[in-house]
C-alpha cells in the first residue's frame, strides 16, 4: 500500500511539473531544459562520428581500406578451413533461406566480443548491399586486433550471380540486386559507387546528382562508362555499379555477367515512387530530429 501511495504522489508530481512549465512550451519549440539536449538518433553508437550529417545529406566520409575487399574466387580454398570463419551478417531470416555452408549468423559488432578469433581469418558476408559499412567495420576490427578481417565483395548477391553454391533455396541473382527507393538513396550516398540512369530514368538526374546518364541502355555502354571509371581511378574499383533502369529478370542476368567481377544492383521502379518513399523517409527525419532528446554518447 505504501508504495503504491509513492507511486502515486511522483505521478502528481509529475503532473503539476508539466503543468507549471512543459505544457505551456508551444508546438515548435521545446522546454529551454531540453533545447541544448542532442536529439535521439535511436541508440548511442560510437561509430556515428564517421558519418558527416543525418538525414537526406548523410555521406559517408570514411576511407576505406582496399585491403578489406576480396573476391570469391580468391577464398574458395577457405571453405574447407578451419582457420577460417565466414561471419554472415545479414538478418536471421534471410540467412535461413540460404546461406553459405559453414557460414555463422553474427553482426560485425559480435566479433568485439570475442578476442579469441583475433587471430583467424574472418570473413564478413554481406546482401551486396550498403557495403560500405562493413568495410567501416572491416577497418574498425583490423583496429581491435583482428589481423585478417576481410569482406566478401559483392555480398550474396554476386555469390549467387557467379553461380556458387548455397545451403538453402538459392534465390534468382536477378531478385538479389533489386534495390528499393530508400537503398537506392543510401547506395547514392556512396562516392564509391558508380550510379548510372538509363535514358528513360533521367528524371531522377536532380535526386541522384553524382549519376552519370547512359545514352543507350546496353551491356557496350555499362562497361564502357566502368572502364572510364576505372582508367580515371585505377587504384579505386567501384564497389558497386548501381544501374537506375526497369529491366526484366533476363536482361539484368545479362548486364551482370557482362561486368563481372564488378558487383550489380538495380532500381527499376519510378521517379514518382522514389520521391514518395523519400518523402516519408523526410518526414520521419524531421520528426526524429524533434525528439525525444538524449544526452550524447558516452554520459
């Protein structure tokens, strides 16, 4: 009974401290007690200081380190060693369709937990998308200890492209490389991507500023563009060719061979559904950057 009068009384409490002055603070603003107070990102990380801003101008500002990436061709011998752990990182779900055989579901983040794979060779398995942050995490694990972290380039998505085995239901590649509105703007933040529109995506040009428009949409003039990227940048391959285009199945099998090793993804929907999605993703950003408030990472 006692404490449910404690209760009771810090709940009154509560109450007319809102009433006094927190409820009086109009809409658009907030409490002078809360202004100075940063605003919730969802969790305090360490890792979001390698990130310029929030919201639509997020770019990542990293420098990756090349030696973090590897093909598949270059540790298929790995997979029959016990030195080896391949460190799947996608969501449980998408691992229990299919995954590599021996592969373990971890997050990158698990790996700080145990030292004493410090001195194996571990592997980090992607979806092929947003790869750019398991190469941060490549880098911040070759920092805690780990002498011979890499990450598999292309992900899944170029695994099952080059026709390698699963244990599961292998998935088309096509279905793989298939990005929605919002992982296309992430993968449009990423300066080491290389992001193409088709002529009929144009329109797109003003949302994805650093594309670059193809004349014809044919397998000549992808690689064509890839191969300027790559005599401009011959020590920077680009992590991805991101191709803004409404393809069939077939034709992006196609696209995907033809440049190989050089992984594929692509958007096939419209402007009008990307600027809808987006706008959402805007309204939420707002409203996350309202509140709730949080006191920076480490207090």
């Amino acid at each position: 009974m006692k404490k449910c009068m404690a209760m009771l009384a810090v709940a009154m409490a509560m109450a007319l401290l809102c009433q006094a002055g927190l409820a009086r603070a109009p809409l658009d603003s907030l409490p002078p007690a809360l202004a100075d107070i940063p605003a919730a990102a969802g969790i305090c990380r360490r890792d979001l200081a390698a990130v310029v801003s929030v919201g639509p101008a997020v770019r990542y500002a990293a420098v990756l380190d090349p030696a973090c990436s590897v093909a598949a061709p270059d540790i298929q011998p790995g997979l029959a060693d016990t030195d080896m752990a391949w460190i799947d990182v996608r969501p449980p779900m998408d691992f229990r369709e299919f995954h590599i055989e021996g592969a373990l579901n971890l997050s990158a983040t698990d790996l700080y937990a145990k030292p004493y794979w410090r001195k194996k060779r571990v592997l980090l398995v992607g979806s092929g998308k947003a790869q750019h942050e398991l190469h941060r995490q490549c880098t911040r694990l070759k920092q805690a200890g780990y002498d011979r972290v890499h990450v598999l380039r292309g992900g899944m998505a170029l695994w099952v492209a080059q026709d390698r085995p699963v244990t599961g239901r292998m998935p088309p590649a096509a279905r793989l490389a298939r990005l929605s509105a919002a992982e296309l703007w992430l993968e449009s933040r990423n300066p080491d991507n290389l992001i193409l529109l088709a002529p009929e995506q144009s329109a797109l040009q003003s949302e994805l500023g650093s594309a670059q428009q193809l004349a014809a949409l044919d397998e000549e003039s992808i690689r064509l563009l890839l191969g300027k990227r790559k005599k401009a940048l011959p020590k920077a391959a680009p992590m991805a060719v991101v191709l803004v285009a409404n393809l069939p199945d077939v034709q992006i099998r196609q696209i995907q061979r033809a440049i190989m090793p050089t992984p594929l993804l692509v958007y096939g929907d419209s402007r009008a559904a990307f600027v809808q999605q987006m706008t959402t993703h805007q309204a939420m950003w707002m409203a996350q950057a309202r509140g709730p408030r949080q006191p920076v990472c480490g207090l």
